[in-house]
C-alpha cells in the first residue's frame, strides 16, 4: 500500500488544471531568458566584428554614446524643481567631447602595454621574478601612468575645455576653467576608475574598452556633472583688475620724473 500523501488519485484520469499550467507557465520564461541570452550573445559579437573592421570609429561611437548617457544621468540628478525640461544641448555638447574621448582613450590603452613592460623591467631591475609580481607591479605602473599623467594631460586638452568652449565660455577663460576644474575630476576619476582599473588592465587590450563601457557611463555622469559648472569668474576679475591697476601705477610712476624736471 502506498502512503496517502505519496499519491493522489485524479477523476477520471483527468490531471488537475494546476499541474497542467505549470509547465505551460514555465516555459515562456526559459525561452525568455533563452532568447535575452541569445540577443547579448549576438550584440557582443557584432560588437566585436565593428572592432575589428572599424576599430576608431567604433570606439569613438562608442566613447560619444558613453558621454550622452553619462550626461543625461547627471542632469537628471542635478535637474532643479524649476527645471522639468532636459538640455539637448548640452547632451550634444558631450557627446561631441564622448566622440574624441573614445579614440584618445583607445590609443591609450593601444600603447600603456609595452610602456608598463619596459617600466616593471626597470622597476624589477631586470630580474626574474614571480608572475604574480610582475603582474602587480605592471598592474600598479599601469594605474599610475593613467592617474598621473594620461588623466591630467586629457582631461586639460578635452574633457574640460571643449565642453566649456562648446557652451559659450570665452577661451581666456579656459585657464581658469581648468584650475578649478582639474582638481575634483581627479579625485574622482581615482574613486571611480582605480578598482576598475585593477580588472581592466588584467584582461586583453581587445576586451579593455567593452569592459570599461560599463563603468563608463557612471563616470561620464560625474564628468559631466563637474565639467559642466558654471565658474565664478570673481577671483579673474579682481586679478585682471589689479594688473589693470599696476600698470597704470607704473606709467604714473615713469611720467613723473619727467613732469618734476620740466617744472624745474
């Protein structure tokens, strides 16, 4: 005899409609997760074919869509009550900055390999060590090169300027926008990029930029959110009020002896 809990009889032979649905359920989920997978499947790889045909212009789209998105993230967050209508553009502005960061970046990271080798070789001094070091420490000059150098240098050419100059900011203000601006994009581009960096420029230079896409558009929103202030132009003002000041205490300065020795 079986337990009366281990069978149930049906009538007539007839399942009941809960256990007839349940796989009827199911199976629209499996095939849409199938079907998800299957799409990501096809958009990484035709994303890898654009690489390989198209190389800049593919990450110069690439860079270009990063920075709308980024953008549009940011005056979402920054958008005030008064303000319910969104910029297009200013999101044009920075995908026209995306459009040269993608292939700026892109070169970077085409060239940081045999520049990190040579400068763990040095580094290490010439001797053999484990993988696992050599790997750290060209992981560290990497990071490094990227946050002291490459950053400074890119983001004082590009990420501040040309949005700047795109807006309406006069170019004598360009200076200024940069030493205001320079200091917290740095700061963040260390919180944002130092533990991405550290999966980044342990993979294959041709999976970097797909990988990086990710993180990207968190950053381009910071980006844009710092990039896009407005600067109080007081502190330029007074200093150009002083040199106005100086100089004319200088020609009052050389005119007199020569109005005291007319006198005379």
């Amino acid at each position: 005899m079986f337990p009366a809990t281990s069978f149930t009889p049906t009538r007539n032979g007839v399942i009941p409609a809960t256990h007839q649905q349940r796989p009827q359920q199911e199976k629209p989920k499996v095939l849409q997760m199938a079907l998800d997978a299957s799409l990501l499947t096809d958009l990484s790889t035709a994303y890898s074919m654009l690489l390989q045909d198209h190389y800049y212009p593919t990450q110069s789209l690439t860079g270009g869509i990063c920075s709308f998105m980024g953008d549009a993230v940011a005056q979402t967050v920054d958008r005030n009550d008064n303000e319910d209508s969104y910029d297009s553009k200013r999101g044009a502005v920075y995908f026209c900055k995306g459009l040269g960061g993608g292939i700026l970046w892109s070169c970077w990271f085409e060239s940081v390999d045999p520049i990190a080798n040579q400068l763990t070789s040095a580094l290490l001094l010439g001797q053999s060590s484990s993988p696992s070091v050599e790997q750290a420490t060209r992981t560290a000059v990497c990071i490094l090169l990227e946050q002291f150098f490459v950053s400074p240098l890119f983001f004082s050419i590009w990420d501040i300027p040309l949005p700047a100059l795109l807006q309406g900011s006069p170019p004598y203000q360009m200076p200024a926008q940069i030493q205001e601006k320079l200091p917290p994009l740095l700061v963040a581009n260390a919180k944002v990029w130092t533990p991405v960096n550290l999966i980044t420029y342990n993979i294959p230079p041709e999976y970097r930029v797909l990988f990086s896409s990710s993180a990207d558009i968190f950053w381009q929103a910071i980006n844009a959110a710092i990039t896009s202030r407005e600067i109080q132009m007081t502190d330029v003002a007074t200093a150009g009020m002083a040199t106005t000041q100086l100089q004319s205490e200088l020609v009052k300065s050389n005119t007199a002896p020569a109005e005291s020795s007319s006198v005379r």
